[in-house]
C-alpha cells in the first residue's frame, strides 16, 4: 500500500512536470531567423521576435539564425516537430527536397515585377498552408520576398545564351531545373558558402537577389551583374509548430497573426521592391544607401530574354514540376498563380 501510495505520488508529479513543461513552452519560443547579414532579418525578424513579442504577448523568446544552427536544407524544419525549435524562417526553396508541392510557390520566370509576385503569393496561400501542415506539421506565419533574384558571374557574360556550359549555384531545384534548360549545370549549395565558391571557381555563376548579394560580399568576387529575375523572389516563409501553436491562447493566436502581417509582412515587402532596385545600384557604382558601391559591369536585359525565360518556364521548369508532384497539385496551381500570370501547367 506504502509502494503504491509513492509510486501514485511519482506519477502525479510527473504529470505536473510535464504540465510545467508545456507552460514553459508557451511562455518562452525558440526562434530561428533566416540570413542574419541580410535586411530581413536585421530590420524585421529579429525586431519582431525579441521586441514586440515581448511586449504585446508577454512571451519570453530566444533568437539565433539560419548561419548558426548551421542545419541544412529541410533539417531545420524537421527539428521543430522533435520540439528544438518554436518557429522558424527559411527560404522555400531549401525545404522543397521534403514537400515538391512547395516548389510552385516560386518557379522562375513566373514573374518579374513585385506586384504580380504578390498576386500570386496570395492566391497560393491556402494551398502552400495546407502542404506546410502535412508535410512539417507546422503552420504558416509569413510569407516575405527577398530582393528578385538575379545573376551574379565571374567569367564573361552578356546574356542567356552565354551560360551555356558554365557551373550556375542555385538555391533550388526549380533554379537548377531552370539552368539546365539553358546548357548550365546547376549546383546547389548554401548561401554562406557561395563567395568562396565564386572566388575558387568550384562556381562560374549564381543566383540571389541583388542586394542580399551585395550584403553578402558577392559583388566582391564577381564582375558582372545580370538583372534579369531568373530566379523568381527566394520567398522566405515564417512557420511556427503546430504544437506551439495550438499550445497559444486563441486570443494570442489571432494577435499573433495580425501583429506578424503589421510588423514583420506587409513592410518586408514593401522594403523588397525598394532594395531590388538598389541592390543593382549598389553593385554597379550608382548611389548606394547600403554601404560602398562596386563596379560590376550590368548585363542588359533584353526583350528576347525575357520572353526565353517564359518560354524555358513553360517548356521545362513546369513539366518538371509536374513530374514530381500528383495531378491535383498542378490543378491548384493552375487555378492560383496560373490564373494569376496566364499561364497553364499540363
């Protein structure tokens, strides 16, 4: 009777503790920013977390970024449902090995100006909720654009067919599908590694937004800047595990959401437009607010060329898309961003 009396007594304190577990939970997240160099996360990610937070829903955070956890591709969002990390933002295109359906968010040559992008992230929206939640178990926060992404190169270049034959880094597979149609090889690595690469040679090209690349030092090891958003905007989607989601008050949930789309949304993109522009600036001697500029040469950008985009878009990159993922994915995007842009998936 003594032994059952404790062995009860162990178990009910184990149960309080495991209570106190998910309260300290919910009163403290752990967060994952993305590229801690770049505006993003300087002027909207780590303000939002470790300010406003605090402030407006009284929880207790920790904040570090994508270059410190040092977990590649899908591995940083996979940890969230083993309870290492509350939230996380990454680009979309890391995590698309896991989840193809994730890949229609941003196929390049979709869109080349900020406001269609937009159009089409918002008829997106559902779908790449749903895929989020079946795929990583966690639920979408945000979605941001970072600067569109354009060409960096060390060797010669004055446009497309000029990259035929040459090693192209591409954040994604839709990029790398994308260059492969052109004669390129695309080689995937990671954004921290790529000025080494450009610098040795393991790479001829890249491919980010021009200021992210600017920030990064990539104008420092290249000569040429072609401005062509040939490979879409880089999306970085904001995700919190469904755990510590449903562990959230509905009244911090719903305050949550709107203070995510004030704060840290709605001004990314705002800022997104801005800094495309003056990332080629930067990078070309023009004006730069950003810091010293360089002297890369710019590569005009044609009409023609962007009519190849659209044409390797719909030759290519979407039959290749629709190679991977079932049929009523490709429906969902015809019917979203398709419609959006015009365009038809078969």
């Amino acid at each position: 009777m003594k032994l059952k009396k404790i062995l009860t007594a162990v178990i009910c304190m184990g149960f309080v503790f495991s209570c106190s577990s998910i309260m300290a939970k919910t009163d403290q997240l752990r967060v994952v920013g993305s590229w801690s160099s770049l505006t993003l996360y300087k002027n909207f990610e780590k303000p939002f977390w470790t300010e406003t937070v605090p402030k407006e829903l009284g929880l207790k955070t920790t904040m570090t970024s994508l270059g410190q956890v040092k977990l590649k591709g899908p591995a940083v969002v996979r940890q969230m449902d083993m309870g290492v990390f509350d939230v996380v933002h990454t680009v979309a295109d890391y995590i698309v090995s896991d989840s193809p359906n994730l890949a229609g968010l941003d196929l390049p040559g979709v869109t080349t100006d900020i406001e269609t992008a937009k159009k089409t992230v918002e008829a997106y929206r559902p779908a790449l909720e749903k895929y989020l939640n079946d795929d990583f178990n966690v639920k979408l926060l945000s979605v941001v654009p970072y600067p569109a992404q354009v060409l960096f190169s060390r060797v010669p270049i004055k446009g497309l067919d000029d990259l035929k034959g040459k090693k192209i880094r591409a954040s994604g597979w839709t990029t790398s599908e994308f260059v492969t149609a052109l004669g390129a090889t695309g080689v995937t690595m990671s954004f921290s590694e790529v000025p080494q690469s450009l610098q040795r040679g393991v790479v001829d090209c890249a491919i980010t937004g021009s200021l992210s690349g600017y920030s990064a030092g990539w104008g420092e090891v290249s000569k040429y800047i072609y401005p062509l958003p040939v490979g879409g905007w880089d999306y970085v989607i904001g995700v919190m595990s469904n755990n510590t989601w449903n562990s959230l008050s509905k009244e911090q949930q719903d305050k949550l959401s709107t203070l995510i789309k004030e704060k840290l949304e709605t001004p990314g993109w705002a800022v997104t437009a801005k800094e495309t522009q003056e990332g080629v600036d930067c990078l070309t001697g023009k004006t730069c607010p950003h810091g010293e500029a360089q002297n890369l040469i710019e590569v005009p950008v044609t009409d023609e060329a962007k009519a190849k985009v659209q044409e390797v878009l719909v030759n290519s990159v979407l039959p290749a898309l629709a190679a991977k993922v079932k049929p009523e994915t490709i429906t969902t995007w015809n019917e979203t961003i398709g419609k959006v842009v015009g365009i038809q998936a078969k």
